[in-house]
C-alpha cells in the first residue's frame, strides 16, 4: 500500500467515505463523488466505499434496529458506513473495536457530525455488545441479505426468475480484470508470454480475451503505453466483431459509434477493420477520453460532439454501413464494477431511459444504409431496456431483421479455464445485444 495512504488516520478516512456514500443518496454518481476526495485519501476512500455499497443493504437494515428515527444525513451515512465495515467478521476490513473508535472520533471532528457523536457512539457499542443477534435478527430481509434495494430484487424475481439469486450474489463480487490485445500490433500468444516474464498471472484467454488473475495497475502491463492492450470487459468485447461480423469486405466501409465514450468499442472497432469510424459522443469531457485512448492505440477517428437522437445537427446526408448504439442506461449489468449503482438508481430511471434508448434508436435506423447493420447494446440486466426494447422497434420497423444475436448476457463469474459458457466468455458482466440488418429495398 502506498505510504501515504497508511499515514492518513482510520477517521479521516471513515469521514471522507460517508461523505462519499452521502453524496451518491443525493444523487451523485460514485466516481463523481471519489473524485472529489483528497488525492491523498483517494485510493483507501474508494476501497472502502466500494465494500460498503456492497454491504449497504445489511447496514440500513441493522441502523433500522439500532436508532428509533432516522438520523441527520451526515450521521447516518457515517453510522451505515461503520456498520457495513463491521457486520460481518469474515470481511471486516479493521478491528471492530478500532472501527468502532474511529468513526466515533470522526463524527467528533466534523461539524456536520458532531452533535450526533454521543448517538453514534451509543449505537455502535449496542452493535458490539448484540452484534450476533442483531445480524440474525436481519436475516430475514431480502435487502439485507442481497444488498440490492427492494425494487431492483423484486424486478429480478419477475423478469429473472430462475437465476435471480445467482445475478445478485454475482453482483457483490469483485470484477476481474479483462484486457483486450491489440491485434494490430501484437498477438494474443505473444502478449500472454510476455505477461508470464514479468510475473502477471491469468485466470483464463478466450481469442484476444484475456482475464487477469488479480488485478494490477495498467502501468504494470506490458506495453500498455505503446497501445498492445486495452482494459475492457469481456462482454464489452463482443461488440465490433459482432458488428463487423460479414461487413469486412466492404469497400470504404463507414461506421457510426453513437456514444462512443470513453472509446473502449470505438478502439476495437478500429483495430479489427479499415473502416472510417465517426465517434460521436455529446459530452466534450468524455470526447477527450476518446481522443486519448485512439493516441495510445495509434489510432484515428472523426469525433463529433453532438447528440446522437438528433442527427440534423451533425449528420451530412452519407448512410453508413454499420452503426454501434451502446445506448445510455442504468448500467444494471456492471454493478459489480460500480457498486453505487444500486443504490444510486430508482425504479423511475428505467422507462426515462428506455425513452431515450428508443429515440436514439429510431434516429439512428435512418442513417443506415440498406443491407447495413445496426448494433443495439446496453450494459442492463433488465428488459425494459433490451429484449422489450428491440421487439417494440421490430414491431414499429417492418424494414428491420434481428440477426442472431446474444440477447441478454447475464453477469457470470467463472474461474476456472476449463468451465468456459457456451457464449465463450470466462468471466463477464451484465450485457444486451441485438443485431439488425436492414431490408434490401424491394
């Protein structure tokens, strides 16, 4: 660990956690909230917050028990905090009598806290002296036990019904690091042996898959900087060459990447085809993250800034022959990557988004040419915005054919090499794709 981060006290540490874990039932996006953290407290800051997302529900569940109202917003992010990080022995990442001391001293040493310091004190020594009977007591709550909010386990059950419990418990594991070979510039033999000489050992490789058997800092892979390789999920994988997939031999072949950002698709499009790429994303932050990925591969595209439901503002009139909508949606499928998502999302985002998904569908189908193919794909789990999606816009778009196609990837972890899916994939997250080609005219 780095020692600066050993150096900073367990309370500064537990108070810019809460704070983080606040911010997210405000409204804000984890990554957001982490970002604004201290440099200094930053790494410890997001280990720990991502364990108590993924404890959340068991941690409300026991504050329920341990305080009669619901405390100030400050205090109670701090109260939930401190038990997430204790409830269970087998992961509790500190002494529970240290936890315990330090997020009293933390509430001290915050105004927003301090008034609640004697409570919070009250309520964790409760914890320590009835811990076992409170978590047993808690048992019974589905919250609890899957640390999911109520609706999003209740969705599962309709629309999931005979692997709800396998998505979710997938969901509170940890994500495996899957990388990408660059194919254009190494092969996937070649670049696993250069990973064997410098000791990063692989769990499992799938063509130019590959999962890492823990994760290590992208300044540790090999050539990372001259662009051998790209940190990308493998569902997330299957994209361009599902797309491309019999457009090779097209001539001067043109592709539309629809929110393209960060550029992880955008590269891969460019790596196994000569197309010309137009990467279109409406935020100019997340374009420069495209930019910048493209410069370490070693690749071009046009980038456009712009919205991609609304092509009379950037379109100029030349169908194309493939385009890739890897739509906005409530990421439901990568909770594994990003824990706060669970807790961040409301029931209220799926038809919200699911009007933008078919907007942007509908937009983008008159932009293709005949014979060409558009690949719809969303990083959710639920239907509303996959398998219902698509099937409503089959229904509206009598020119439209849904190709073989994945449909809904449910997230799955696999660690042994030998055990791979039928899908190919080792170890991957939460994904939907659908392939449509359009009629040929007459």
């Amino acid at each position: 660990m780095n020692p600066k981060v050993e150096s900073v006290p367990l309370w500064r540490q537990l108070s810019a956690t809460a704070t983080v874990i606040q911010a997210v039932r405000e409204g804000a996006s984890g990554t957001a909230a982490v970002e604004r953290v201290p440099a200094e407290l930053r790494p410890g800051v997001q280990a720990l917050a991502f364990h108590v997302w993924r404890n959340l529900g068991r941690a409300e569940a026991l504050r329920k028990m341990l305080a009669n109202r619901l405390p100030p917003p400050a205090a109670d992010a701090l109260l939930c905090v401190a038990l997430a990080l204790a409830w269970s022995d087998a992961d509790a990442p500190y002494d529970m009598f240290t936890l315990v001391n330090q997020t009293v001293e933390a509430a001290k040493r915050n105004a927003s806290t301090q008034p609640q310091a004697n409570f919070l004190n009250a309520c964790l020594r409760r914890f320590l002296r009835e811990r076992d009977a409170l978590v047993a007591s808690t048992d019974a709550d589905p919250v609890a036990v899957w640390n999911h909010p109520s609706w999003w386990i209740k969705r599962l059950q309709k629309e999931r019904p005979a692997d709800w419990r396998d998505i979710l418990a997938t969901a509170n594991r940890h994500a495996p690091m899957t990388l990408r070979v660059n194919v254009r510039k190494t092969r996937p033999m070649d670049y696993l042996a250069a990973l064997s000489q410098v000791g990063i050992a692989v769990q499992s490789s799938t063509g130019s898959s590959i999962v890492l058997d823990r994760p290590v800092g992208v300044q540790h892979l090999p050539g990372f900087e001259r662009g051998l390789v790209s940190v990308q999920d493998s569902a997330a994988q299957m994209a361009a060459p599902l797309l491309l997939d019999g457009l090779q031999q097209v001539q001067s072949l043109r592709i539309l990447d629809a929110c393209a950002a960060p550029g992880g698709k955008t590269g891969h499009l460019l790596e196994i085809s000569e197309g010309q790429v137009l990467a279109l994303e409406i935020d100019a932050i997340r374009t420069a993250r495209i930019s910048e990925n493209l410069a370490r591969l070693g690749l071009q595209a046009q980038m456009v800034i712009a919205d991609a439901a609304r092509p009379q503002d950037w379109w100029d009139g030349q169908l194309f022959d493939a385009i890739l909508l890897d739509a906005p949606c409530t990421a439901s499928g990568i909770v594994r990557r990003h824990p706060d998502v669970r807790w961040l999302r409301r029931e209220s985002d799926i038809p919200q988004l699911a009007a933008i998904q078919k907007r942007m569908l509908q937009a983008l189908w008159g932009l293709l040419r005949p014979g060409g193919r558009l690949l719809y794909c969303t990083c959710s789990l639920f239907l509303a915005e996959g398998d219902s999606q698509v099937q409503t816009f089959l229904t509206h778009n009598t020119d439209a054919v849904l190709l073989p196609s994945p449909g809904h990837l449910m997230p799955q972890n696999v660690v042994k090499a030998d055990a791979v899916p039928d899908n190919g994939l080792c170890d991957h997250d939460g994904f939907y794709y659908a392939l449509l080609q359009k009629k040929m005219a007459g």
